[in-house]
C-alpha cells in the first residue's frame, strides 16, 4: 500500500473533530494532524429531539473549515470519512440536516449506530493495549465510554464478547437532569447512583460485576484524568490505581467549570461535562474488582482509522466474528436456550451450508448471520413454547449483539422466525419493510435453518455426521452412526418445504 492521506471527521453530541493521518506500508498508520470545535449539537436534541437552525448553521461553519484545512493537506475527496454519534442519531430532523451537510459541503456523513460504535472502540482498544496487559485476554474486563448523549459498555470474559450495550446515559443528559432538578452536590451524587444502580443489574445479569479484573475506559474525560494521575502504560495506553482515581474524583468533586480550567487546565469545552463523566465512571469502578484503571489514549476515530489501516484481514475478520457469535450465546444464555441442541443445530446448519455453496452463494459474511440465527433460533422458548419464533423474532429484534449493524440483525430476526410455522406473507411488515436482497437472504438462512432444526428434532443430537448428495433434483443427506433417525425423517418431511421452494431441490434422508 503506498502512503497517502485520509482524514476521519467525527460530528459528535458535544463537538466537531477532525483527524488527519498518513496511512502507511505494513497497515501502520501516523496521525499527522488533529482539530476540534465545539458545537452544542448534544443539548438540541437532548433537550427538544430536533437540532436547531443556529446548531446547523454553526456545524457547517465547522464543517467548511475544516474542508478547507483538508485542501491544504491535498486530501481527495474519497479519503474523507465522516461519521456521526448520538446526537445525530436520535435527532427527529437528521435526515434534513444531513441532506444540508452533504449540499452545503460535500461531505456525506454516515450515522454510526451504538453496536457499531462499539465495535470501533473494540479496535481501538485492542490497538492500544496490544499484549502489554495480559489480564485483559485472561480475565473478566469491562470497557466503557462515556459520551455526551450515550454510555457504551462492553463486558468480556477471557477476551470473548459477553455482551455489548448502548445506554442513553451521557454527560449531557446527566447535566440537564441536574439543572433540571437544581439539586444540591449530595443529590446529584445520588441521582448518578440510581441511574447507575438501574444499568447494573442489567450488567450482572451477564456478568459478576465484581469479578471484573480489568477496567477499560476510553473518551477525553478519561484521558484528561490519566494526564492528571495516571502514569504511561505504552506510547498509546495510560493507567491509573483505583484507589488514584477515586480520591480524583472525590478531588474535583465539587469543582466549577471555572475551577476545572483554572486548576486542571482544560479548556471550557473539555470542563463542561468532565465531573459527571468521571464520576460516573468512578461509580462504575468501584461496582468491580478491577485495581486500576486503563485509558487507551484512542477515540471513535483512531478504531476508524485501525479498521481502514487493516482492511480486508481475514484473520481479524474471524476474530470479529467469533466475538459476534461469543456475544450471541450469551444472549442465549441470559433467556436459558436449550444451548447443546443450539450447537448442534449450529453445527448442522454450517454443515449444509459449506455443502451447497454453489446452490445459495451466500459469502462469509451471511455464513456468520446463519451461525447467529442457528444459535438462537429457539430463544423465543424462555416467553412460551407455543409460537416461540415469533418471540425469539422479538427478543433478537430489540436485543444488542455485539458487531451486529442492525440491518442484520433485523435479518436474523425474520430468519428467526420463519425456521418455523409458515412461509413469509405479505402482511407481515417485519418481513415485506426488508429489502428484496435482504428478503432472498431470509429465505435462504430460514430453509436451510429448518431443515438442520428437523435433523435434531428430538433435541438428543442424534445424527452426528452428514453428507450431503447432489442428484438430478434431489439433495440427499447420509446420516451416520445413529440407529433411530425416525424422528428426523418426520421432521424432514414437515419442515423441507421451503428448502425445495427456495432452491428447487427435494431433501431426502437416508
């Protein structure tokens, strides 16, 4: 790869940010450049759920600037990546007011969804820590970041994905409740309390918060503090000792804005929302066992800039993917599927699928979204047997897992529920909202699903190996080394239906 530019712009809830790097041979990446302008996008729509025309205004005059800058720099136009967090995200008028960027600018921002935002700081992570912390591959972490609008937190056992979630809890919120309210400190202490105690019993569910080893905190609010008391981990990577952290919060606990700039030397902008960041973060702390505190010195975008760095690797991408289907057990997990028949409907599914490749062409990709709707496809179980697709559709709908951009999730949801009962209708909205590309996949993903869940109907996994023949038109599996399959050839019979309608083929067991 030879060297050249890119720059990565982030429109966030509390600013503008601009990072320019040279991307160089070796995927290896220097930044080169970096800017920042506030702009309150954050309490527009935090507020009233629409941004305003003045906060419109303001972004452009940012945005123009900053194009400018980047002509300086001779960065093409196709090597400007601009992405948007949550305040774009929830606002009512986003699609106006990206239409404005794109006509006023030229730049074509992309909103970035929370699992998605969760997946950038994931690298960005993992690019700073590299192996200089071991107990982070070996135990419990935790990884958080507070940002204006939203909490992202990730929990990791033995460095496979437990779960990933994205709170509306950020440093705005938090101010505007407060002067909402006009408590005084001791109040405000105790409302950061409740609204934590709310998130942590959703944390335990998943995961012993007081098991946590490692304590992963990215964002400025973080690194500010790791300046005031922390001490170099490596070139990218701080780290402050708990107890460090606690008695600096308990410091600035009652510090103003003013007391913030003069004392820690932050500008106003970073003095804004800094103490109920870190007092969130230091509530979080002491809910783990964690004895310090590790900042990655990286944001949104250094992951964007490590995702671009490595491109198309397939060893990272496996890595992703396993962290995916890691996230997904656990969500089967969290509802008690009937995990060893999932498996091995997994395991049969992967089968077929590697088998007839040339029959449904679907890529690694889709192979990953079988392997998730396999996992779950009996999750709606733990709400009632009776209709349980419908309700695993439900739960994975309006679940988090982790990697996932919700388009895809939305697809394994729909494959989820028709690995039974009938095949897609018009009138179901879930299915007909997709599009006709999305659609085929359902239809591929679901009659390759409900032939693998006949195969282990009894859920006793009894066939434990399968092949697979092609005929004129005909698809037969051989069962090997099972002595009763009667139940499975009745299954077969009930559920190959829609395999035969997708694909043109008769599925018959022997």
């Amino acid at each position: 790869m030879k060297k050249h530019h890119v720059a990565v712009i982030e429109i966030g809830s509390t600013g503008i940010r601009l990072l320019v790097a040279q991307m160089e041979e070796g995927r290896q990446w220097t930044v080169l450049d970096r800017a920042e302008r506030p702009v309150a996008l954050g309490r527009d729509v935090f507020d009233s759920g629409e941004l305003s025309r003045e906060s419109l205004l303001e972004c452009l005059s940012v945005l123009n600037n900053f194009k400018e800058l980047l002509a300086g720099w001779g960065i093409a136009a196709g090597d400007v990546h601009v992405i948007a967090t949550s305040a774009l995200r929830v606002a009512r008028n986003r699609d106006v007011y990206m239409d404005r960027i794109k006509q006023e600018t030229g730049f074509s921002p992309s909103v970035v969804d929370g699992i998605e935002e969760n997946r950038l700081m994931y690298l960005g992570v993992r690019f700073a820590i590299k192996d200089d912390l071991p107990v982070f591959w070996r135990g419990n972490s935790m990884i958080i970041e507070i940002g204006g609008g939203s909490t992202e937190i990730m929990l990791l056992r033995k460095g496979q994905m437990v779960a990933a979630h994205s709170i509306k809890l950020g440093t705005i919120i938090i101010d505007q409740r407060i002067r909402l309210r006009a408590g005084p400190g001791s109040f405000n202490e105790r409302y950061l309390s409740e609204a934590i105690r709310n998130t942590t019993g959703l944390l335990n569910a998943e995961m012993d918060m007081a098991h946590v080893r490692t304590f992963v905190v990215a964002g400025s609010d973080a690194r500010l503090a790791s300046l005031q008391v922390g001490s170099k981990l490596n070139e990218h990577c701080r780290v402050i000792k708990r107890q460090d952290f606690i008695d600096f919060a308990e410091r600035i606990r009652n510090y103003s804005i003013e007391d913030c700039i003069q004392k820690l030397g932050i500008s106003y902008s970073e003095a804004e929302g800094f103490i109920p960041g870190i007092f969130v973060l230091k509530l979080f702390l002491e809910l783990t066992g964690a004895a310090q505190v590790v900042v990655p010195l990286m944001s949104i975008r250094e992951g964007y800039l490590v995702d671009l760095a490595l491109g198309v690797d397939s060893e990272l991408q496996e890595e992703f993917f396993s962290q995916i289907i890691a996230s997904a057990v656990n969500l089967g997990k969290k509802y008690h599927f009937d995990e060893a028949h999932a498996r091995h409907v997994t395991k049969l599914s992967l089968d077929l699928f590697n088998a007839l490749e040339k029959e449904h062409g679907m890529n690694r990709r889709q192979r990953m979204m079988l392997e998730v709707s396999a996992m779950l496809h009996d999750i709606g179980s733990y709400i009632r047997g009776s209709g349980h697709n419908k309700h695993g559709q439900y739960i994975v709908a309006n679940s988090e897992i982790f990697g996932l951009p919700r388009s895809e999730q939305d697809i394994i949801a729909n494959v989820i529920r028709y690995h039974r009962g009938d095949s897609p209708a018009q009138s179901d909205i879930d299915y007909i909202t997709l599009q006709r590309e999305e659609r085929i996949l359902v239809l591929k993903m679901a009659a390759i699903l409900r032939v693998a869940d006949a195969l282990d109907r009894g859920h006793t996994q009894q066939i434990k190996t399968l092949a697979v023949e092609r005929r004129a038109q005909i698809i037969a599996l051989h069962a090997h080394g099972v002595y009763d399959i009667s139940l499975e050839l009745i299954g077969l019979e009930e559920k190959s239906d829609l395999f035969q309608e997708v694909f043109g083929y008769k599925m018959v067991l022997s």
